[in-house]
C-alpha cells in the first residue's frame, strides 16, 4: 500500500504523516526530514540542498527523485506513506513508473486543507526537533519547554519558517504542487480532509477514510 501525502506547508502532512504511519505500521518517507537531517550531518546531499531549501524552492528534480528511488530501492516495506513527495508532476510521473516497473501503484493520495491565513500563522509558530524532526506549535507544546516530547532532542525554529520564505514556498506550493490535487483527483485516488481541527480529529477523519475505502481494517 503506497499513500501519498499531499498539502501546503503547514497544513499538517508531516505531523499527520508520522502519527498514522506510526498508528499503521507504515514506513513514513519525508523527503523534508531526509533532506535537513543531511544538512544537519553536513553530507553531500546537504550540502547541495541546503542553498535551495534556505531559499524556500524545490530542491531539483534529478536529486529528489534519486533519493526517493535510491529509498525505495533498498525498503523491505510495501507499507509507505511519501510526506512531501511527490512535489510536482514530474516528480509524480517519476514515482508512477517506478512503481509501475514493480507492477505497484499510488493507492490513495490524502490532500489536507486548510485556509492560507491559517497555514501563515500555523508556520510563524512551528519549532521542530532537531534531531527527529517532530513539529510543536500552540496546539501542541512540547510536555517540557524546549525539548521534544520523542527523543529529548533541542527545538528549533526552522530557518525556513521565517515569514519571506513562508511566502516563497506558499506561492511554489500554488504553482508546481497543487497540479497534483487535479492529477490524482482525475484517477480517482483522491482523498481530501479538513486539516483544520485538532491533531487527533483530523487523524481520526483520515483513519474512518481511508478504512471507509476499505485500505486498512478499521
Ligand atoms: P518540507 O519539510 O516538506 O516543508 O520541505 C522543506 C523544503 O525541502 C522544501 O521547501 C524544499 O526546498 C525541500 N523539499 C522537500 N521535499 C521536496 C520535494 N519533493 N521536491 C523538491 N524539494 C523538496
């Protein structure tokens, strides 16, 4: 079972991404997490992200979908939710055909919603850990001030997060991911959720969903 998981930033993907994985038994792919944890230990690969990431633009194709391939390569899983990927449609036909050479396939694609005013605010406020990448904001303070909730790991604010480059990766959002919405919507495939509510209403909309189209037991 292969779920992509698809919305603005700040809409809540990698949160939801990492709960239901997790709740699920799926591997959880984040393209975002990869790439920062590669910064973070100051690898090649973050060495070549970091410029574009900083900037709040896609990281070019040819090393996305490597990476995602070079991933899937090598996983005993056949569970997967993609957080963050696919992020255009070049990406999105890439991901078919590989799947396709495995005679897989994207299953089911849960696109979360919520208003653009809100995924402003929701991103000015956002610290994540450090070291396991999980996100806090108001909602959802960490239990000890400063430190993640997980792993004991520092938070931060991402660099990214800060209001010019919030614009910038909404308005790449707009144009070069939400072609997808339609791309997976015209296969059927698409799933769409208010991601407005709490963390585990919206969780549980998207468990009853995905169970109401019979892709995992409930
Ligand atoms: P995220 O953590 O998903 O918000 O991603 C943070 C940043 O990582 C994005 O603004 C891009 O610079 C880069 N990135 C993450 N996923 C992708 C992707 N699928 N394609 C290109 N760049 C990506």
């Amino acid at each position: 079972m292969y779920i992509v998981f698809l919305g603005a930033p700040g809409a809540g993907k990698g949160t939801q991404a990492a709960k239901i994985a997790n709740e699920l038994g799926l591997a959880h792919i984040a393209t975002g997490d990869l790439f920062r944890q590669a910064i973070e230990v100051g690898n090649d690969l973050g060495k070549k992200v970091k410029k574009y990431m900083v900037k709040g633009v896609l990281v070019p194709d040819e090393i996305t979908v490597g990476l995602i391939m070079e991933r899937l390569a090598v996983l005993a899983q056949t569970r997967v939710i993609f957080d963050g990927f696919p992020r255009n449609l070049e990406q999105a036909k890439a991901l078919d055909g590989a799947l396709k050479k495995q005679n897989k396939a994207i299953d089911q694609v849960v696109y979360i919603k919520v208003a653009e005013d809100e995924l402003v605010q929701r991103l000015s406020k956002r610290w994540i850990c450090r070291n396991c990448q999980t996100p806090y904001g108001p909602h959802t303070p960490p239990r000890v001030s400063n430190q993640c909730d997980r792993c004991g790991g520092r938070l931060y604010q991402r660099p990214d997060d800060q209001p010019e480059t919030v614009r910038k990766r909404l308005k790449v959002y707009f144009s070069e991911t939400a072609p997808l919405i339609e791309y997976y919507r015209q296969q059927g495939k698409l799933l769409e959720v208010d991601g407005s509510g709490r963390v585990d209403s919206v969780a549980n909309n998207i468990i009853s969903a995905l169970g109401e189209r019979q892709f995992i037991a409930q």
